[in-house]
C-alpha cells in the first residue's frame, strides 16, 4: 500500500460543495472559547484563506452581560446584541440564521429550543447536554423544526482526524483491534474554581463530560461503529474537584470485540492524543482533541512508518464553514444530534458502571 | 528541574556491587527465546562488554528431547546434559548452581519446586506460573530452601525503564495519574498453531498471561503500588485462538485513584509502549516491552521536552547478571516471586472480572 497517497490533499475539504453563499450566525454565550477562538476565526480579519471562514459571518450576540456584549459587538462590528429575555421572545430574529450555542451544557436545550422555535439552525457546543435525556429533546426539537443540528466536535473536521478515518476505512490498518485515547490538562488554570465546569448541576459531570467525551467521540468516529458496553472508574482525590469526577478512565467494547482504553482527567499534564492498533497496522495522533494545534499523523503498516504534519489549518474556522456547507447545501452533518446522543448514551453508561462497578451495556440506562 | 541530568549514566548498573563471581546456570527447556536470545546472551562470545554476561554461565541443558539438546551442547561447549527424569533425580547436580525455567507456564513450578529441593536457585520466565496459588507455592519452596527466587521481567532491569522509575519516585512528573500500556503482535507467525500459549492448561490464558503482564507488571514497577481493582473485558474472535484470550482489555486501579489502560493483542500490529501521565509532566517509552530493541524515552515537563535513547543494551544478559548479582550477594531480587504473585492476584481478578462483567477487587479472587 502506498502510504503516501493518503497524504495527498491533506487538508482539502473532502466535504464540500457549496461554492457560495452566507450564514449569519448568532453567538449564544460569550464565555472565553466563544471571544478567544470563535470570534477571531468567524468574525475576525486576520490571516490567510483558512485562517478565516467563507460561509460564515457573526450577526448577533447574546449575552447576559450586557459591557461584554457592547465591548464584543464594539470590536467586532456586530450590531444586534440581545439578551436571553430578548432571545427568547425573538427579537432581532431576522438578524441571522443561525446560533452557536456555548455556555453551561445544562443550558444548552433551552438555547437551541428557543433558536429551532424561531426556525434557526443550530451549531451547538460538545457535549450536546447534560443527559441523553435532554439530547434526545434537542434533537427532537430541531427535527421538529426542520433546521439543521450539529454539535461541535471540531476533530470530525480537522484535517489529519479526517485522514484517519479515511485509512482505516480503506482497510490501511487492517481491522481495527486497540484504541487508546487520554485528554488530560489543568482545568483551574484556565477558568478558575468557580467556573461551571465544576458545577454538577449545569456541566452534568465532571472530566468525562468536558474533555473525556473527544476520545470517546473520536473512536466511534475512526472505528465507524458504537460501542455495546462500559467499563468504568472514577475518582476525584482533590477538594477542589468536589461533586464531578475529577478522574475518569472508561473501558469500551465494540461489536467486534475491539475495545477503546480511555482517560480524562481535570489534574494533570496537558496531554491529548490517540492511537489505533488493527491487525496489519497502527496510527497515532498528537495532540488528537486540543484545537488550534498542528497534530502530527503517524502510521506505521508493517515495516513501513509515515509522519505527516499537515498544512495549519483553523479547525474553528473549518467548523464553522462545516456548519454553514450542511445548512446552504440542506446536508445532514456527521456530528449531528443523534451523533452526540450516542455519546451521551455512552456517559451515561460510563458512570453507571463507575457507580455500581459492572459493566453497562451501552442503551441499557436509557430512561 | 534539569531534566538532562537524569540521564546521566543512563545504561549504569545502578543495582550492582558484586565485583566478580560467577553463577552457573541450567537452562530447563530449550524453546525459541532459549536458544536465540539466552544462550548467545550467557553462552556465546559475541560482542563488547554488554552483549554478554559477566557473571553467568551457562553449565546443563534440560530438554525433553535429546538431539536438540546435543546439537545446542556442541555449539556453545556445554558439557551437562539431562533429561527431565535425570534433573528430578537429581544426576548432575554438582555441575550447575541456578536454573533458568523456560517452557510451559504450568510446568514452571514442577521444575522450580525440583530446582529448590536440589538447593539450586530459581530464575523463572514471566509469568511466573499459570495460577496465583501455583505461583505462592513456587514462592513456598523456594524459601523454604532458602534459595533465590527471580522472575524473568526484563524491564525491570533494562536501563531506560530503571531511568523512567528513577524519574516518577523524584517527582518529575509530580503525582501519577493514568498509566496506559499495550503489547500487541501476531503469535502464530512466531510460533504457528500448535505452540503451547495456546492451551488453555498449560498457558494458564492467552494474551493477557503472554503480553499482557507486560504492561501489569511495569505500572506497579514504575507507580511503586499495587492495584486495588481490575475491570477487564476479554474477546476471541479468531477461530485459531478458540481457548484463551485473544484480545484483553484491562483498567486496574490504585491505591490513589491512579488508573491503568492496557491492551494485549495475539493478532495486531506489532506494537508495544506505555505512557505515563503525571500532575506535572508525562513519560513515554517506546518500545516499552519487546526484548532487544532499544527504547526511547521521552519526557515532557511543562514545556521542555526530552528524548533520550540510551546505549544498546542486551536486556537478557543484563537480566542474567542482575540475577547472579543478586545470588552473589544475597540480595532479594525485585521481581521476585513475592512481585510475581501480585501479577498473578491482578491477573486472576482481571479474568474473573471479564468473565463476570463486574469491578474486582485484587486479591478477592485468592482461595
């Protein structure tokens, strides 16, 4: 097998279609991913072609501090800044078609109720919700509504992530056997103690639900199948951490016996890659979930080894040209609602199983 | 921290202070490891001053059949050679004062508890017996003779996994976090359908006693801890493997809430490494199990990075010397047969754990 020939075009938007046209995008929540990284690629004016989305354009804040809003809206250019009262009663709903749904992930259904309500599509951060439960009414709302969802897990659209489930549905790696994935970092350097993250309540758990689910997502993706059962252990030895899992590793099992070998943690290095071993061959990824960082493809088939660092690409900027292709071209996106469902049916098993210590078939706590 | 300091004297017998004596050695069971890695590593005079024991010899054959055992006597000058029958009953005694037990992992009691009674010393191929109850009884009598007892885990005494474990009991990666370790490869191109790994009675299991003790064993080296509970799910999906495992997949967990994920594969890529992830740094080795190739290490600590690759070091006489260091100046062995019936108790606990679906403790299973 010529490896090489996998490389070719690595960055080409093996998805697109659409050659014109605009979405004009709301931001719900102006926390530090939405001004730090979203804005800079949707809105921005810096850099080159894939610095900066074709399709997309932000029309709209909401926000619950309005000197935010203004000071956002001010250095941006964006002239509809609405509260959340003002959101949901629909004002200023001709401003855009779309909204990028962040913030608390508890909070997440209402947002994109009321945006489906108003006939907007949805391009929702990750994870989806914080239960199946409230996924599956998201899903059913948009469904409801005819407006397109996706959820963002920026990987299903980063350009080495893309490759790699390219070789392995090419057979590359023979059948898929092992994936090991971990996403580990200090969460209280980048937002402190108070931030949401650490409220069970609105984050619906702790370092499974923020960063454990990009592994998870991303075998599911790579290996083009769910999982039928978890294994799980979580622990959360520091105070700080109190209420959510500051520790997880999850063990899941595949239809065909492959298993995915999976660890979160909020209390540790920065760290996030993966690595997938098949019968004939085996790939790796560093950093596999962190945006905005370069990741290096290895692959090694037999005696043969490739290592490929693809052009820099902005996977926000790709994101969100992603979003905007699926809604201008009516196209269902990859990660969609029933995508992070199936995630969330997973979570759930995962800290069942951390509950009560047996494995949970995967669907099994499904309410 | 100056990282580049702990890589001074890299390859440095840090357990030696045996000056010279020489230990003579039996080697029980002639199979392929026997023959291509041991006898040129103790018997033969290939190579600078690691390629071959300082303080070994290698004195007796036993082998159940006769030819092989001649032709290996006439090529590396042995002048003792027995069969089984002849080792039990004692003939040749006076010509050797350790054995080295290869073969079968059920038969390694049979021929240590023989060594034992003989007051020959005991350096035992990993894993050390097929059961944990087997392995106590091995662990009985050699110290009831008051002979030493060694397991064959190369790592232990290979210079890079020394280093790495030097490195986490300083604190260079602060506190331990996850540990993730996998030992992959295609067992029948090595020793084709009938070789012994694949009885269940005589193996004791499949991949997981083979290879997956690998990872096992080098956690609780490198954490300095045992695991408190092993979550583990098992497939065999290849007909050729009807009988043991073929795929394992187990997450053990330690005193602290440290975690474990490891994969053992008999038919995947060849592929073995382990990672650890600490509060403040990581460390990869590559490979991390296999024997004779040299790893890397590599280390992370905030920013600063370090790959190192050491020497070459011939891991099998550096294996047979700590064992004769350790006969010489009778000093208890790190993997010992106290170190290797913790392995077992894990490995009792991971079996029943994918057997029963639910979390076990270590040492729950013990009868």
């Amino acid at each position: 097998m010529d490896l090489d020939a996998h490389f070719e075009e690595f960055a080409a938007r093996d998805w697109q279609t659409a050659e014109e046209g605009t979405v004009r995008v709301a931001l719900v929540g102006l926390g530090e991913f939405a001004r730090d990284h979203v804005l800079p690629a949707v809105a921005g004016d810096a850099g080159g072609p894939t610095d900066r989305t074709s399709f997309c354009e932000v029309t709209a804040l909401v926000s619950g501090s309005p000197e935010k809003a203004e000071s956002v809206a001010d250095e941006y250019g964006v002239e509809t800044v609405l509260d959340y009262d003002e959101f949901e009663a629909g004002e200023g709903v001709d401003a855009f078609d779309a909204v990028y749904v962040a913030g608390p992930n508890a909070l997440h259904l209402d947002y994109a109720r009321t945006a489906a309500d108003h006939g907007k599509h949805v391009l929702c951060e990750k994870p989806i919700e914080a239960s199946a439960d409230r996924a599956r009414e998201m899903v059913r709302a948009c469904e409801d509504a005819g407006v397109t969802l996706m959820v963002g897990y920026r990987p299903q659209v980063e350009p080495a992530t893309r490759r790699l489930r390219g070789l392995i549905r090419d057979g590359a790696l023979g059948d898929p056997v092992a994936f090991h994935g971990w996403f580990t970092g200090h969460i209280l350097e980048q937002g402190g103690p108070d931030q949401w993250r650490l409220d069970p309540d609105l984050a619906g758990g702790g370092a499974l639900m923020d960063v454990g689910v990009y592994p998870l997502n991303a075998v599911r993706f790579l290996f083009g199948s769910d999982p039928v059962a978890a294994q799980a252990t979580t622990s959360t030895p520091d105070a700080e951490f109190e209420g959510v899992d500051e520790h997880v590793a999850f063990q899941l099992e595949f239809p065909e016996g492959e298993t995915a070998s999976c660890t979160a943690s909020y209390r540790a290095q920065d760290d996030d890659r993966l690595r997938v071993v098949g019968t004939e061959g085996q790939a790796a990824l560093n950093p596999a979930f962190n945006s905005e960082i370069n990741p290096t493809l290895t692959l090694e088939v037999g005696d043969e080894r490739v290592e490929y660092t693809g052009p820099y690409v902005n996977e926000v900027a790709e994101e969100f040209d992603y979003f905007a292709h699926c809604v201008l071209t009516d196209t269902r996106p990859e990660p969609d609602g029933r995508d992070s469902v199936a995630d969330m049916e997973a979570v759930e098993a995962i800290y069942e199983s951390a509950e009560t210590g047996r494995q949970v078939e995967v669907g099994e706590t499904e309410s």
